[in-house]
C-alpha cells in the first residue's frame, strides 16, 4: 500500500515538472552542433558567461548568436569595448552574416562604448556606494540604462551581448569593491529587461577562474568555456557548458572548429588526454 502510494506521488512530481517545463521558454543558438548539448535550450532571460583565452572563439560565438537571432527577428544588441563597429561588421562579413541586411532592418545594433563612459557614472556615483549599501536606493541602477540601451526609442533589446567584462573590470583597478557593486547591478539590469546576455569574459587558455574576479560566475545562470590547449605539438578548441540554471545540459568538453561560415560544435567528440596550457 505504502508502495502504490510512493509511485503515484513520483507520478504526480513527474507531470508537474514536465507541465514547468512546457511553461518555460528556451532559446536556440542555431550554432551547428552546440544546441545538442542542451535538453531543451538556454533558459529565455538567462545571463551567460561566455569565458576563455585570447583568440580562443569567444567572440565568433557570441556574434553568431546574435547574427542567427537577428535573422529571425529578435532584436539584438551588440556592445563592445574594444574594436570599433566597423571592425566587428567587417568581422561578421568575414562569416558571411550580412551584418548591414540586419542592422537595415532594425534586428541588429553595434555600438562602441568607451571605458571613460564606465568611469564616469563611476565616479559620479563613487560618494554614494557606501548609503546604498546601507539604504534601499539604487541610483548606480539608474545610471547603467544609458549605457545599455540605444538612443532609439522602442528598440527593447532580446538578446545583448557585452564584449567584455574584462575590459570594465580593467577600469575599476585597484577599487574591486567598486566593480563587484557595479556587476551586481549589471546583472540586477538585466534581469530587469529581460533580455538574454551573453557577457563575454577573459581568461587563461585553460582557466580556473572564469571571470575577473569570480563573483561574476556565482551571479549568472551559466557559464560556457572556451579551451584553446596543446597536446602533444597539436593545438586543439574545445567547448563546454560548465553551468546553466534550469536547464539539463551535458557534462563533457567537446570539440569544435572555426569553418568559413562560423563555428561548428561537434557533440559527440569529447576532448581526451593530456592537456597542457
């Protein structure tokens, strides 16, 4: 009796969970093998880590997300911190993503923002960082949006990708808790608009530590790495996802390459062997 009893409370948790998942939205990257990783998808709303070393793909990736959200009508916002808008659209053409057909039609933005931006509302906000650790006023919240958001009105941005933390990291040298306020408040903004972030970070070529300071990996909902090692006098990428809330995904580093047409995952080829940085 107690065993029938056992089973049809499992059953019950079963189709509750299945009716959750039917309610929940997932996103598609449309990168060739990478989306097999997942169950279902990228939780919709999600902000993800996209960490690695240089020249690992970071980048590609995160400017192929938006390429193939774009061309089925999300609205995309690409900021950078480093290379200019005219190198990131050479960059995609590169790829052959038709970056000017996407920002023609309203789907993708590129915009440059310089660190002295960060600097400044920083600064400006400086005096303050410690009564808003002490009250509930969250006026640095305020000053993000400008940097977040284009000048055009109605353009709500679906997916975001910021190129990089690194670089805003770099401006608050030597004042860390400074920055950790001003990512939680970054992330707190997200949230808030509800768009899906892809925050493209820095790091050694077989990190431990997959953002500037750490804190940023506990307040995403994931975290994808990019490995860019030598084994034996071969050079080999690989990709994995190290963490993604609500969402099943696999537990394993797999291969993948840069083609002419963007990056190609290859799921069912774990990397293996010795690795050395």
């Amino acid at each position: 009796m107690l065993k029938e009893g056992y089973q049809i409370s499992l059953n019950m948790k079963t189709l509750e969970g299945d009716k959750m998942e039917l309610n929940k939205e997932y996103v598609q990257t449309g990168i060739h093998g990478f989306d097999k990783l997942f169950k279902h998808g990228i939780p919709k709303g999600s902000t993800v880590l996209i960490a690695g070393g240089t020249g690992s793909g970071k980048t590609n990736f995160a400017l192929q997300i938006l390429a193939n959200q774009a061309k089925k009508g999300g609205n995309c916002y690409y900021m950078g911190f480093e290379e200019s808008e005219d190198r990131i659209i050479e960059h995609m053409n590169d790829f052959g993503w038709e970056p000017e057909e996407l920002i023609k039609t309203g789907n993708l933005k590129i915009k440059r923002f310089l660190t002295s931006e960060i600097y400044y509302y920083d600064r400006k906000e400086e005096g303050e960082i410690q009564a808003m650790m002490t009250k509930e006023i969250d006026p640095l919240l305020m000053e993000l949006e400008p940097l977040a958001i284009t000048e055009d009105v109605g353009f709500k941005p679906d997916f975001i990708v910021l190129d990089s933390l690194t670089a805003i990291s770099s401006t608050f040298r030597g004042r860390e808790q400074s920055y950790r306020f001003y990512v939680e408040r970054l992330f707190r903004f997200f949230e808030k608009i509800g768009s899906t972030n892809f925050l493209v970070t820095e790091t050694d070529q077989m990190p431990e530590v997959f953002s500037p300071t750490g804190v940023e990996e506990f307040l995403a909902d994931g975290v994808i790495v990019f490995y860019n090692f030598r084994k034996e006098n071969v050079r080999e990428s690989a990709i994995e996802v190290l963490k993604m809330r609500g969402e099943n995904h696999q537990k394993k580093i797999v291969a993948f390459k840069i083609t002419d047409n963007g990056i190609k995952v290859f799921p069912e080829q774990e990397v293996f062997g010795v690795i050395h940085s």
